[in-house]
C-alpha cells in the first residue's frame, strides 16, 4: 500500500462523507455538524489506538499532531460554511485545487517532483475541478463571493493541515499521532463555538448520521496522515482531492444520478493523471 492508494481510500470516505455534509449542514448548522462530526471520529479513533496498544510520541511529534488537528478543526468550519452557503461547483473546485500546495510544499523541503508528475498533479486537479464546475447542482448559489473565500481558507488550511499531519507519523506511533490529531480538533472548534456562541449539540434525529460522517472523516484523515511513511506522501493529498469525483460516480451507480458526457471525459482525465503518477 502506498501515498496514493491511501488517498484514494481518503477520497472514497470524503466522497461519501461529502455527500452527507451538503445534506446536513443546511439543516443543522456549520459548528452543530461539525462537532457532532469530530467527537465521533475522535472516539472511534481514541478507541481504536487503545485496542492495538499503540505507542507514544516524541515531543515533537506530538507537537506537529496537536498543530495538525487544531488546522483541522479551524479548515473543517470553513469547508463545512463554504458547503452550507455555496453550490458544489464553485465550493469543490476552489477545495479541490490543495494538492498544488502540497506538492509545492514538498518540493520546497527538498523533494523530487519531475516535470511530467507535476504534470499530472495539475491535471487531476484541473480535471476534479472541471467535473465540480459542469455539475448542474446549483444551490445556495447567491452566495458565491463568500463561499469562493472560504472554500479558499479551507484549501490552504488542508494542505497546511495535511503536511504537518504527515510529520507527526515519523516520531511514533501512527495512531496515537492521528488520536492526537483528532482531540486537538474537537478541543479548537469547541473553543471557538463557545467564543462565537454557537451551538453544538444537533437534534436526536441527525446524531446517527452525524456520527457515520465523524467515522468516514476520522478514517480520511488518518488515511492521509499515514502516508507520511511512504514515498511521496504530498501525492496521497492529490488522490485525495479526487474526492468530488468519486461523489458523482457514486450518486451515478447508486442514485440513479444523470452524468454529462463531458463530466465522464473529466472523470477519464483524472483518473488517468492518477494512473501515471502511480506508475
């Protein structure tokens, strides 16, 4: 298993995951979704690094974990705000385009990326945004301007979140350090929901829902934390962004959802700048 396959595995739990938080956070609120979301995730995870026996960390280690997951909590409230006020094409687009930064990032600490894999970078990342831009999903579309500006916060914000995750794996257990993620996350977007008053408990009948997206995000986001310890980690963030185009191919094969011609030939794209980079 490598940087890529775990972010496709990254991308499948997001798409679903996405799915369900466009769905939700109309209804119930960005921090009453969002919090719900990560406890959740933070317990199966918490539950899951006691049963395996894992580890400690050293300090620094520990460091980039708690950075990681507190960039985390702040990047899921504006991915989860941009979703609630703008459509999935201006939103998935704009979040999609992180990979650039990561890669950018790994190149600048020292990291060989060759010409044709930048290539291919840009062009699953041009083609995951082409997908999202000819979807037909038009809601919430008065409100491009601040979805544009928060989904831009929460491209930068994973990218950054993701890097500094990736670092944390190297100095111990790999599962405490995404345990450790995960707390600092709940602990930030509960400190900031009580600054703003907000609220975060949600109605009984949205907990379940809730608490399969904080599963599918806690097993993302671990995904791509542990490509920290395979070659090319910045490439499973890449594979990771697919995760729009895994939601349509979805809602396709098991909603019955219409597809453009052109839609596929974007699909086609993405999947074959996936395929190079894995050769």
């Amino acid at each position: 298993m490598g940087a890529l396959t775990l972010g496709l595995i990254a991308a499948f739990c997001w798409g679903v995951h996405d799915t369900l938080v466009r769905y939700i956070s109309q209804r119930v609120g960005v921090f009453q979704s969002l919090f719900p979301v990560l406890v959740s995730g933070c317990i199966a995870t918490t539950i899951l690094a006691g049963a395996l026996g894992a580890g400690g960390l050293a300090t620094d280690a520990a460091v980039y974990a708690v950075l990681s997951g507190v960039i985390f909590g702040l990047t899921g409230a504006a991915f989860y705000k941009a979703l609630a006020i703008g459509p999935v094409r201006v939103v998935a687009p704009i979040v999609a385009s992180f990979p650039i930064l990561s890669v950018g990032w790994a190149v600048m600490n020292g990291q060989t990326v060759t010409a044709f894999q930048w290539v291919a970078v840009l062009i699953v990342v041009t083609g995951c945004g082409f997908v999202a831009a000819t979807s037909k999903d038009d809601t919430g579309a008065g409100a491009q301007p601040a979805a544009i500006l928060w989904s831009a916060l929460a491209a930068i914000g994973f990218a950054v979140s993701f890097a500094v995750g990736q670092l944390s794996v190297d100095g111990g257990s790999e599962m405490t350090a995404i345990a450790v993620a995960r707390v600092a996350a709940v602990c930030v977007v509960g400190v900031a929901a009580l600054i703003l008053r907000q609220p975060v408990i949600p109605a009984k009948s949205a907990l379940s829902v809730l608490a399969i997206m904080g599963v599918l995000d806690a097993t993302a986001i671990g995904a791509v934390m542990l490509a920290g310890s395979f070659a090319y980690p910045a490439f499973a963030s890449v594979a990771a962004s697919t995760f729009g185009v895994l939601t349509i191919i979805l809602a396709a094969v098991f909603l019955r959802e219409a597809v453009a011609r052109i839609q596929w030939l974007g699909i086609a794209v993405v999947f074959m700048g996936i395929g190079y980079l894995a050769v």
